[in-house]
C-alpha cells in the first residue's frame, strides 16, 4: 500500500524529470543554432529551469518530512542539496536574464547546457 506521502514525493519526482527533459531537450534542439551563433532561449527551457527548481526544493521538503515520519530514514545529505540548488538557481538566472534575448553569446548557451548537465551528474554519481 502506498502512503500519500511517498505518492507525492514520487509525483513530484516525475514533475522534476519532466523539467528536466523540457530545459535539456530545448537546449539539445537549439544546438544546432550555436555554430551560426542564433541560438536563443526557448519557452521549453525556461518551463524546464522552473520546475526543476520548485521541485527540486519540493523533493527536498518532502524528505524532511518522511525522515521526521521515520527516525530510521537516512540522513538528507545538506551539501548535495546545497550544491544542487546553487547550480538549478545559477540556470534559472541565466535562462531568465537570456529569454529575451533574439541570441546568445555561444559561451552563454554552452554555460547553460553545462548546468544541466552538472546537475545531473551531481544528482547521479554523488
């Protein structure tokens, strides 16, 4: 049986991969753009830097609250999580100051995708 809590945390987690895949996939389709120097800030991207930051602070609030549920639950790690904020925040500005923009610096473009891929591989191998 599944509890409410676990239901929404899972729920959310899905949400958080959905952002996921919006801010990458937007950022891989205007790859093609880089080379002629016309890339731009697409909606998807911004969609994406959002909600991975709203639940990725969700995920986190829902761990605390299953780990005062249950005195046996690990530990949250607080440096990951403080990483993994700074790095989706660092995204989220850099996509909000750019969204406007007709294009991008190349270096800017390439930062962005950088973040996001920084932040998985801090999520996975950490």
């Amino acid at each position: 049986m599944i509890t409410t809590a676990t239901f929404l945390k899972d729920a959310t987690l899905v949400l958080h991969f959905i952002g996921l895949a919006s801010l990458l996939g937007g950022f891989l389709v205007q790859m093609k753009s880089i080379k002629p120097g016309t890339a731009k800030i697409i909606p998807a991207m911004v969609h994406g830097a959002w909600t991975m930051l709203v639940t990725g602070l969700l995920l986190v609030g829902f761990r605390e609250w299953m780990s005062a549920l249950d005195p046996n639950a690990a530990e949250l790690d607080n440096l990951k999580v403080a990483v993994k904020s700074l790095v989706v925040a660092a995204i989220v500005v850099f996509v909000m100051i750019n969204r406007k923009k007709e294009k991008l610096k190349n270096s800017t473009f390439g930062l962005i995708g950088a973040l996001t891929v920084l932040n998985i591989i801090v999520a996975v191998f950490w």
